[in-house]
C-alpha cells in the first residue's frame, strides 16, 4: 500500500506522538506499505517555523526520512493537474496540494483533516 502522509501526521510519526492513533502507525511502520512524504510537508514546516507557530529542524526532518525509509515526493505536472479539478472544501494550500498528489500517486491519505474525506482519495484517519 502506498501511504502519503500529511504534515502532521508525520511529525507525529517522528515524535511518538500519541495523536497518531493505532491503525495509522502500524500502517506507517509497516515495511511492506511504501510511505510518501511531499516536499509540500517540507516548505509548509518551514513556513509555519518562520512564522513562530512551530518549532522544527528542517534538517533534523529530512535526516529522519531515511533514517525512517520515507520515499520523498515532489511536486509534478500531473499532481498540479489533478489539483485543478478539485473542489475548495477548504482553503488550506498545502492540504489541498497534498490531497491532489495523494490522489494522482494512487496513495492513502494520512490525515487527521477532517475536509479530506470530501475529496474523492482514501483517507486513513491519525
């Protein structure tokens, strides 16, 4: 199963954080399940440290993706194109983004957002 996780699913993921509930984790640390993490999860964790409303290491994120076995995702033509179809459930750009890669990858969502199961891609809730 290929699994996008959305950005806080995978600071929860790396922190332990117990927000991460039971199915999304065994999912998350199954080596069988191929685990995405948009670039899109890295400039919004960079923004929201600018902004003061997070405190992250870019760095320290990225090491933890290999250390992890996290397949990076960037952002491609058909990514932007699904993007164009879809609806505003919400105004969020980077959800809406990484709901719009998640559905052209064929991946699972990881989400906590509530807005996602709007969107026609499967949602694994955190």
């Amino acid at each position: 199963m290929r699994l996008l996780l959305d950005t806080h699913a995978l600071l929860w993921s790396m922190s332990d954080d117990p927000q991460l509930g039971p199915t999304a984790r065994e999912l998350i640390i199954d080596p069988a399940n191929d685990v995405l993490v948009s670039i899109v999860s890295l400039w919004e964790i960079v923004i929201k440290t600018k902004l003061g409303k997070l405190d992250a290491s870019l760095a320290e994120v990225d090491d933890a993706l290999d250390e992890q076995g996290f397949s990076r995702l960037g952002i491609a033509l058909p990514h932007l194109e699904t993007l164009t179809g879809l609806p505003l459930h919400h105004r969020d750009p980077f959800d809406h983004l990484l709901i719009a890669q998640a559905i052209a990858e064929g991946a699972v969502f990881v989400t906590n957002d509530r807005n996602a199961a709007r969107y026609p891609v499967e949602v694994v809730r955190c």
